[in-house]
C-alpha cells in the first residue's frame, strides 16, 4: 500500500531552514527504520508570504 505525506522541508530563513530540516529528516530516518520505503515526489512552496518550502513523500 502506499501513502503520500506532506513535509516541511525549508524556509528561506537560514535558522528556520535548519530547523525545518532537521524535523523532516528525522520523522524520514524513524520511517526508514521501520524498514519503509520513503521517495520524494515532489517540492514546493505556497502562492503567499509564507516561506515555507513543502515536500511530497511517497511511503511504500
């Protein structure tokens, strides 16, 4: 079965950038322990001020 996930995976902070990062790269890792299969679709950014910088996973 497979499953889409939505992350946030950046900022155009510098600070926030780190910080969103290193959140999606561990939910990622506790994923890949539990010997799922985790691709990135797709990335993107919202049509308003937000700064925040999306990633689509697919889980298998």
């Amino acid at each position: 079965m497979k499953k889409i996930i939505t992350l946030e995976i950046g900022n155009s902070s510098w600070w926030k950038n780190r910080k969103y990062r290193r959140e999606a790269a561990s939910e990622i890792r506790k994923l890949r322990k539990k010997n799922k299969k985790v691709k990135l679709l797709k990335k993107y950014q919202l049509d308003s001020s937000n700064t925040v910088i999306y990633g689509d996973y697919e889980i298998s």
